[in-house]
C-alpha cells in the first residue's frame, strides 16, 4: 500500500518539474495538457503581476504539493482497487 502512494507521489511530484523544466530551458508554456496533468497548476493563473519572487515560489510550491498529494490518493485507489479486483478473481 506505501508503495502505490510512493509511486503515485513521485509521478505527481515529476509532472511540475518536468513543466518547469520545459518552460525554463525549451520556452514551452502550458496548455490544456498541463492543466490535465497538473490539476493544481490552474492556481498559478494568479500570479500574473505577483508582488515578489518569495510570493510566487511559496505558491508554486504549494500547487505542486497538492499535485503530488492528489496523484499518491490516486495511487492507493488504484493500488487498493487492484488487489481487490485480484482477490476477487482468484474467488471466482
């Protein structure tokens, strides 16, 4: 069971870097693949005129912490519904 919540929590802890890496050394900027993948982006809309840089990093930080908590609930869904399916089929 940790280990469905650690691999949910890497994926959803690489999606905002590999973003952040496209956008800072290949200029790509996001679209509506981002904001399927990184729910939690669609708060970094108001940063637009941010007042400071600390502003700015503490709230994409945030955003991505959210995405990785979401994708490691996802992973022990996905974990938990897949023994279950196993379970029962070796039942049947």
């Amino acid at each position: 069971m940790k280990r469905d919540a650690l691999i949910g929590s890497l994926v959803g802890g690489a999606i905002p870097l590999l973003v952040w890496v496209g956008y800072m050394f290949f200029g790509y900027m996001a679209g509506p693949e981002t904001v399927m993948l990184w729910p939690s982006s669609i708060v970094l809309l108001g940063l637009e005129g941010s007042p400071s840089l600390s502003f700015s990093v503490a709230i994409w930080f945030a955003s991505a912490f959210v995405n990785v908590a979401l994708y490691a609930t996802i992973g022990l869904s996905a974990g938990a519904l897949y023994r279950f399916a196993t379970r029962m089929r070796k039942n049947v």
